[in-house]
C-alpha cells in the first residue's frame, strides 16, 4: 500500500512562484506545513528548463526579483544570473528541506467528506509512485507545457533534409557553426536566440509572417547606478528603482490605450535608431495591431539589429507555403535556404499543470468554471492558481497573491474553516459570461490558442482577470474574505 503524507498546503512547482510561495509561507505562516512537489530536478522552472543559446529575461529584474531581495546585477539577465539569484533565495531562506525534485504530479482529486485533497505523484528518477494530502493546493507550476513547444504543421517538414529544431527542446549537440539558419518567428525568443548564434552562422534568416514591437536600450538603469555612487543601501536602491519602474511601465501602458499612434511612433523611432533612415520598417517592424496588445520585449543594447546592420542576420516578412527539401519555399516565390530550421513559434499552454483533477469524484471541466480575480474558480475548493502579468513581471503578481494566500489560510484558522471556495453571487447569476481575456485587450497566439479550455469572465471586477498590476496592488489586500462570494465550511 503506498504510504501517505499529509501538509497543510502543497505547492506545485519549484520555479519563479513556487520558490516564492514557499517563502512566504515561512515568513507569514510559521507552522504551517507544507511541502513543494517539483517535476525537474531542480529548482528555476523555465530558467532551468530552456537551453537555447542567450537565454535571458524580457522583463526587469529589479521587479521580477523578490521584492524581499534586491536585484543587484543589470535589469536584462541571463537565465543563470536569474538561476544563482534563485539559489541564493533558497539557501539564504532555508528553503531546500521543503522541496521535492522529480516529483512529476499526475492527478488530484479533491473530498468533501473529507475537506482534502489526494495528490497521486510519479518518481521520475525512479519510478515510484507517491501519494500525498493536502488541505489546501496552490498551483505555481507556470503556464506552458515544459515538454514540447508549439510548432505548426507546414507542408512538406518531413522533406526537410536539415533540422528542425524548437528552442524549448533544444538539442545540446546542435552544431549551427557556418551554416544557414533560418529562425521561424519574432517575438522575445527570437529576439534572445538571434543575437546569441548569428556570429558563429553563416547566415541567419528571421522569418516573420507579420512584425512585432521592440524597445531597445542600454542594459543598464542609470537610477540604480546613481544611487549606488551615492553609496546608497541596496534594500533601498532596489525599493526605489522598483516604484519608479512601475510608475514608468503604468504610465506607458496608459499611454498604448490613450495615444496609441504616438506611443507606437516611439517605438518605431528607437528601432530606427539603430537600423538607419533607409531600412524599411513599414515592412519588417510595423505591427498591424496598437501596442501592448501582444507583449513588448526589451532588446538590451540592441543587439539583434546590431546583428541585422552587419549582415550576419536579415529579417523576411512574408508567409510559409511549404517546406522544400533545402528549406522554405515563400507565399512571394522567394525560397529560403536552410541547413537548421528553428520554430521559435511559441509555445502550448498547460491548464492546471495538465493534472487531472478530480471534485468529488466527477473531473474538473475547467472552462466550466467562472475565474475569480483570475487566482481562485467556482465549484474548486481550497485551490489557488498562480497567472502572473502579461505586461509586467510575473512575479510583482506572484507575491500579492501569497499574500493573499496567507491571509486566507489565517481567516480560515480564525473562523474554524475547513473548506473555501468562490460562488456567483445573487446578482451575478444573469451575468454575461466571456472569454478569459478580452482578445481586444491582448491576445498572443498562445492564449488564443487555448481560450477554450480556460475559464469563464464576467462583466464584473471580481470575475476578471485584471492585467493591472497598478489596480491590483491596493484592490487584491483589500479584499474583504467576509463577502458573499466566499462560502466557507
């Protein structure tokens, strides 16, 4: 008979959240039991997951740090910059003994006869099979499968007679050296991976179906330097830097609402900077949609246009009619020669972590819930999922919602609380029911991709899920736990 443990909460997943979660329930919830089950075997998540060449952030790491440990080395860093950063959490603060690596979750299956949840896991690196309760399960581990990337089904692949390669599976023996590389997509992931091989290919091609927006600029904050010239401590340095990050990134994204030309002129401008008067931006860098309706990636230096002005990479905007024995043959006529294709095309979502759960015997159908606050669903007790931000870091989110955790498990401790879930309230019942996100408000192929299988919004503040960091701040504390949409046993 397999043996079970029981914890207070269980964490799903060692990555950016999961290590902060653990954190702050040691902080906040001191007793409280819980345990981290991760399937990697180690702590990172993404960071530790991605191989590709460049690897690094596309957000500041002086907000997607902990807000409880200063970010001291440049706002763009490398996946293991942000990996020793990690460790240096997990150490400083003990963490380890809660952590369990290669614990790979396959389903979970919640009683309300007993107000527990019975989390079925696999030993990856042997094979057992482990069983674990939990009272409460907060969900952390990301939103993308970690085993395969999102790559479309063109015409021909398997004539192919090069690679195809998606950097989320990147092969460790790739040899790119002299060879002509062509780079399918333009977002974050190309513009990371470009820069990184260009020097050593023959020639890269980016290949785009339509253009994406850029912010270009010096890897550096001046503000952060200043202070520390200043001799200034660093708990400080990192709060202030923060503050006026966030007040530039509110400011900016009101601004891609209210003038969205002329913020999009701007954009357009600091790209032209780099690549000259006379390339043609209409073509290759001028997005059809306003900005911020996809996320905007920030290119530390420019470096991926530096690599298109010297010839070692060129940019084609135009569309795949099929792949060729020697590479990709264009909607235009053109062909591109290729010895490596690579399907930076994004990436699958993973609802719930791909687990199968279970609510008193009958399975979650998870786009039949409605999300509250995009953190908690109705008819799915004693369960929080983290989402972070789409156009700010994911883990200024992560922290207000373990506050929030913590400050529900406590109301639960107070009030004698077994069990907690969201309801519709009275004059919710007739409320229009929507997508998950508001497609006019942003809608990245990935997300679009999945709506189906996510759930419902309302037409009311409680049942969104806001991307305003700004709002959320002051509305996600002040929720009061005593509404009507709590019921609590």
């Amino acid at each position: 008979m397999t043996p079970v443990e029981h914890f207070d909460v269980l964490i799903v997943g060692a990555g950016i959240s999961g290590v902060g979660g653990a954190y702050h329930l040691t902080r906040q919830r001191p007793g409280t039991s819980f345990v981290v089950l991760e399937a990697l075997d180690s702590f990172g998540g993404t960071w530790w997951m991605h191989r590709y060449p460049g690897i690094r952030s596309d957000s500041d790491l002086h907000t997607f740090g902990y807000r409880f440990k200063p970010w001291e080395g440049p706002p763009i860093a490398t996946a293991d910059e942000i990996l020793d950063y990690m460790g240096e959490v997990v150490e400083e603060n003990d963490l380890a003994q809660y952590i369990r690596y290669n614990h790979k979750i396959t389903s979970t299956r919640w009683s309300s006869e007993d107000s527990r949840w019975t989390i079925e896991a696999t030993r990856t690196d042997t094979g057992e099979s482990l069983r674990f309760t939990a009272n409460f399960l907060w969900m952390c581990q990301g939103y993308y499968r970690h085993s395969e990337g999102y790559t479309p089904e063109w015409p021909g692949m398997e004539e192919f007679q090069g690679e195809i390669v998606h950097p989320q599976t990147w092969p460790e023996d790739l040899d790119y050296a002299g060879k002509q590389v062509v780079v399918i997509g333009s977002g974050a992931t190309t513009a990371t991976l470009v820069p990184a091989i260009a020097a050593d290919c023959q020639h890269v091609t980016v290949l785009q179906r339509s253009p994406t927006y850029f912010v270009p600029g010096r890897n550096r904050n001046d503000l952060a330097e200043t202070l520390r010239e200043l001799d200034i401590d660093e708990e400080w340095i990192h709060e202030i830097v923060r503050r006026k990050i966030l007040h530039d990134q509110a400011t900016f994204t009101q601004r891609s609402f209210d003038e969205p030309e002329k913020v999009k002129s701007e954009l357009l401008a600091g790209v032209r900077a780099y690549l000259g008067a006379d390339y043609d931006m209409e073509t290759h860098f001028t997005p059809s949609y306003r900005p911020w309706r996809q996320r905007i990636a920030f290119v530390p230096d420019g470096d991926i246009f530096q690599g298109l002005t010297s010839g070692k990479a060129s940019i084609v905007t135009d569309e795949i009619d099929r792949f060729t024995g020697e590479g990709i043959l264009l909607k235009s006529g053109d062909e591109l020669q290729a010895d490596i294709i690579i399907t930076a095309t994004g990436f699958n979502m993973s609802v719930l972590g791909d687990i199968d759960i279970e609510i008193d015997g009958k399975p979650l159908v998870f786009s039949d819930t409605v999300n509250y606050r995009g953190m908690m669903f109705t008819g799915v007790p004693n369960l929080l999922w983290i989402f972070g931000y789409f156009r700010a870091s994911w883990t200024l989110r992560v922290e207000l919602l373990a506050d929030f955790v913590c400050r529900l498990l406590a109301h639960m401790e107070e009030k004698g609380a077994r069990r907690v879930e969201v309801a519709l309230r009275p004059e919710d019942e007739d409320m229009e029911l929507l997508p998950w996100i508001d497609p006019e408000n942003f809608n990245p192929g990935y997300l679009m991709r999945a709506m189906d299988l996510l759930p419902r919004r309302g037409d009311k503040p409680e049942w969104q899920h806001s991307q305003d960091y700004w709002r959320e701040k002051d509305e996600i504390p002040a929720i009061d736990l005593d509404a009507p949409e709590f019921l609590y046993e």
